[in-house]
C-alpha cells in the first residue's frame, strides 16, 4: 500500500505571486472562495488563464531562492549515466519528475544539479542525496520542460 501524500498549501506561493505582481489579492480572494480544496486556487488561476505556468515557476523558485531554468535549458546532463550510480536511473527520474543538468566532481563530493518543479518536494531532493551522496543543487524549471527534457533522456537511453 503506498502512502498518500500529503496536500501542502500554497499560501506561500499565492503570496509570492501577489508580491511579484503577477496576481492582485482580489483575484486570490476570489477564486479562494470557489474553490474549496488545498492548492486549488493555482490550479484554477492557471486553467483560467490568469496566471500562466511560467508565472508560477518564477513564483516558486522565489520563495526557495532557487535559481529558475529556462525552458530550454532544461537539458538531461550528458555524463549522467557514468557519473551517477546504477541505483539513479532513468525511472527514478521519470517517477520524480526531476533532470539531472549538471554533474560535476566539485567539492568533496561532487555536485548534482537538478531541475524540477516544485523546490519543497524535499522527499525526492533527500532520497537522491541518499542515492548519489553528492551535494544536490535546486533549479526550477516548468512541468512542460521537465516533461520535454525526461522524454528526451528516455529516447537517448532507448527506453
């Protein structure tokens, strides 16, 4: 049985887009009472057009202080299959809907960045520094680069 997990608010994110200007606290306070479930308030800004998809990513690499990807420059890292270990293939990165950019031997560890969309998605950021024992750096990139870059990397490795 696999666990649920959790619904976060996006308080923070509605926050940061209304300090960013991308939204009014009217438009938030509005569509807050139509919808009546956690979260659901991007999620119908954004299928309404009221705010787009890069909007949000901006958003949410702000409130982590992380470094936003463009589009395209989500690109898989070439030396990701000899840098990293068997264990941190591509169905780890399918299922968690995460790139790996750059690798590096920087550091006493080495570096692994990465890009994905939601920065406090902390469960998949802990588990590929338990697999990889590299020092893991954020980057947030939107869902349809991630998408585009994971196809991508399933085509090179013939998967």
């Amino acid at each position: 049985m696999s666990a649920k997990k959790p619904e976060v608010s996006l308080d923070y994110l509605l926050n940061a887009l209304v300090d960013m200007g991308f939204l009014k606290q009217a438009q938030v306070d509005e569509v807050r009472a139509q919808t009546l479930r956690k979260g659901g308030v991007v999620e119908w800004l954004m299928k309404h057009g009221r705010l787009t998809e890069w909007q949000v990513t901006k958003a949410r690499a702000a409130q982590f202080g992380a470094e936003v990807i463009e589009d395209d420059k989500v690109v898989v890292a070439k030396n990701w299959r000899r840098r990293l270990p068997r264990s941190v293939g591509a169905k780890f990165f399918k299922e968690r809907q995460v790139v790996p950019v750059q690798i590096s031997a920087g550091g006493t560890r080495g570096v692994c960045k990465v890009a994905l969309n939601d920065p406090s998605d902390l469960d998949t950021i802990d588990f590929l520094y338990h697999l990889t024992r590299m020092d893991i750096v954020v980057r947030v990139a939107s869902r349809p680069a991630i998408k585009n870059a994971l196809s991508k990397m399933r085509d090179r490795v013939g998967r």
